[in-house]
C-alpha cells in the first residue's frame, strides 16, 4: 500500500479498509508494505523502486492516489514487471 500522510483522516481510513481486505483474506497485515508518501509522481516512482527491492515481488499494489498510482505503474513497467500479469495496480481517489 502506498500512501499519504496517515495523520489525515481520508488515508488513515483507507489503511483501515487495506487492513480489513487484509483480515478478510486471511493475509497478514505487514507495517514494511505500507509505504507513506507524498502523493506526487516523484512519489510514486519512488515508492515503486522500493517495492521492485521486495522479496518477494508484491503481486498487487494498492495506491491512495491515482496519479501516483500511475506512475508507479509507469515504473515498475520501465523494470520489466507485467502488469497486471505480475503485479496489479489499484489507484483509489477517482481522479480524472
């Protein structure tokens, strides 16, 4: 999961939601694969080359922000990962 400041309201809520799909699943909520960032495209280039170092490979990425979302994707794409074939990119803020 990638996202903004936790003390704001609107991403503190959606790390919630991230926990509870996460319980749903029966997946262990790990601290390491929240990554809190400033919500720009340096951001979420950022945040994807420190999941491309994750072993192993997240297959799914959670962004906060489609913009970011976007370009996380952009980058893990420019290291050869497939998506969503090898990870699959979800965006949540409805940005246009």
């Amino acid at each position: 999961m990638v996202t903004g400041s936790l003390d704001r309201n609107v991403y503190s809520e959606r790390r919630r939601g991230y926990q509870a799909a996460l319980k749903d699943f029966n997946i262990p909520y790990r601290k390491e694969w929240v990554l809190v960032k400033d919500l720009t495209k340096k951001m979420g280039e950022e945040a994807a080359m420190e999941a491309l170092k994750m072993k192993p490979l997240p297959d799914a990425a959670f962004i906060t922000h489609d913009f970011s979302a976007a370009a996380f994707m952009q980058t893990v794409r420019k290291h050869g990962v497939k998506v969503p074939e090898d990870m699959a990119i979800a965006g949540f803020n409805n940005d246009t």
